[in-house]
C-alpha cells in the first residue's frame, strides 16, 4: 500500500500537463488505468490463492487466450447465444484448472512443471479451435455476428467506470470474504504454512488444492472472456506474459512465495502499482523495454523485502 501511495504521488509530480491540468489525475487516465490492469487482476486475485497454497500456475495466460478465442468462435461460428457461451468457457477454465491441480496433488508433480505442460496444451487447444485465426467481433443478429449482449463488457458504467473494472472489484470482493471468512481459507493457509501438519490435522489437502486450481482456471477464463468483450478481437495468442504480470502483481502485495500468507487487498494494490507504474512511464514517452526493466526491478525488491521482512521476524 505505502508503494502504491508513493507510485501515485510520483505519477502527480511528473505527469505532463495539458492546458493546466494534470493528465495523470484527469478521469479518462484514471479509468485507462483501472481498465489496464482489470484483465491481470483477475488472474492475479485466482493467482494469490495458488501461491498461497505454495503452488504456482503457469497457465493462466494461455487459459484467457483459449476462454477468448472459445467464446468469440462460438459466438461468430456456431451461432451461439452470449450467456450460454459464457457459462461454458467458464466451466471449460474451471475444469482445465481442477485436472491440474488434480495431477499436481495425486502423482506428486510439481505445480510448476504440471502447470508448465498446462500452458502449451492450452495454448494448442487455443489455436485448433481458432484454426489459428484471429476472430473479430461484430455485433448483430446476423449469422457470423456476435449477440449485441456481449458488447457490454467494454461499456462503461456512469460513462467512465468500464465494466472490466466493476467485475475486477467484485471479483477481488469475493476474494477477500472467501480467503477470510471460510473454512476453505483457513484449510488454504493451513496448507500453504505447512502441508504435512495440514494434512495429520484432518484437512483434505487433495482436495483444496484441487479447488485451488479450479478457481484460478476459472478467474483465467473469466478474463479471456472480459479480454474478448473489451477489444471486440480475440487471437489463440493473446493472453501471453499475463501469467508474468499476475505473478508480479501478487508478489508486490506481499503475498509469500513461500506459501502461507497473502492478501487480497494486497493483490489489487501491486495490480494498480504496476498499471499506475507503466501508466507513469507512457505518458512520459518512455521506452517500452524500460517499462519491462522497471518492473523487473519492483519485482525483485519486492521479493527481496519480503526475504528481509521474514528473517527479521525469525531472528
């Protein structure tokens, strides 16, 4: 939080002006921002449930690129209706998510490697679908055009809130009351801290790590979804380095590495660091590959405070 205030208070002291006014602070910035980091974040939200448990999912990336591509040929090939459509691809990530974090917990693979292998079948199944073609998408009641009803994830609420951020804050709401006041999140803390005591307390490991799994391949789906509805455009690849980002942005909120421990709130306040960060830099017209430098950078401080944080604690 104290790095997100001071990202913030550096975007004011060296946002350009226009006309008098900062453009950082002016609302159509603001809502870019939020709009910028709603698809990541609701990775980042399933993400911090994953690192919690002391696991990692690799796939998330190629899990949106799929849910897009899915939802947006269903639509324009075969006719489909939005709501249905929707419903599938969101079963479609939360089953490809539980049969991963199945094999994790059952065979003993790693999350990384599981997830890992996860990330090309996804990425694969993306493009069979899509016979490797980007889909656009075009609203009407015409054969080969999307229902009307799906444009409305790019709208925006009020004319400025877009809707990709009002199902972030929801999304990062059910988040903090399911990690906070259930019994599923006691066990996920519980497994994350220590499994072996975790599981000669009676806790069913298999079985929230499988959850686990299944509701960070759902939020995956859900923003491939949100991604599609955005841009009105949805390739087998997108959703490319998403994985790399939500990472970052849980591990800037502090949640451990190491498994354990985390926030939620903490998550939505390393997405909007990052998407504020990189906001900052473009409109100072700073080189694209210093941006990905930068936030290398916060990553690894991040990280290393964490370190810090932990043996200061121990000692």
């Amino acid at each position: 939080m104290v790095g997100l205030v001071l990202v913030l208070i550096a975007g004011v002291v060296f946002s350009p002006r226009l006309n008098g006014q900062i453009i950082f602070l002016s609302p159509d910035n603001l809502a870019n921002i939020i709009r910028s980091v709603s698809e990541t974040g609701i990775i980042a939200v399933g993400m911090t449930f994953v690192i919690i448990s002391g696991g990692i999912d690799l796939s998330v990336g190629a899990v949106l690129g799929l849910a897009g591509i899915t939802v947006s040929a269903m639509m324009v090939k075969q006719d489909w209706d939005a709501l249905p459509a929707i419903l599938l691809v969101l079963v479609i990530g939360l089953v490809f998510g539980a049969l991963q974090g199945w094999i994790s917990a059952t065979l003993g693979i790693q999350a990384f490697i599981v997830t890992l292998a996860g990330m090309q079948v996804a990425r694969g199944l993306a493009r069979l679908v899509s016979s490797d073609q980007f889909i656009n998408l075009n609203y009407g009641d015409a054969p080969g055009m999307a229902p009307v009803a799906f444009s409305h994830f790019g709208d925006r609420l009020f004319g400025f809130l877009p809707m990709s951020a009002v199902i972030f804050l929801g999304v990062s709401a059910l988040g903090v009351v399911l990690l906070n006041t259930t019994s599923y999140g006691r066990h996920l803390f519980a497994v994350g801290g220590n499994e072996r005591a975790a599981r000669l307390s009676g806790i069913d490991v298999t079985r929230v790590r499988v959850l686990t799994f299944a509701v960070c391949g759902l939020l995956a789906a859900l923003s491939g979804i949100v991604h599609a509805g955005q841009l009105n455009f949805c390739s087998p690849d997108d959703g490319a380095g998403y994985e790399l980002t939500a990472i970052a942005a849980v591990v800037i909120g502090g949640t451990s590495l190491m498994g354990g421990a985390g926030t939620v709130v903490g998550t939505i306040a390393g997405s909007l660091l990052l998407g504020a960060l990189n906001n900052i830099l473009q409109l100072n017209n700073v080189n694209p590959d210093i941006q990905l430098v930068a936030t290398g950078v916060i990553v690894a401080a991040a990280a290393a405070l964490q370190r810090l944080v932990n043996r200061g604690r121990e000692g």
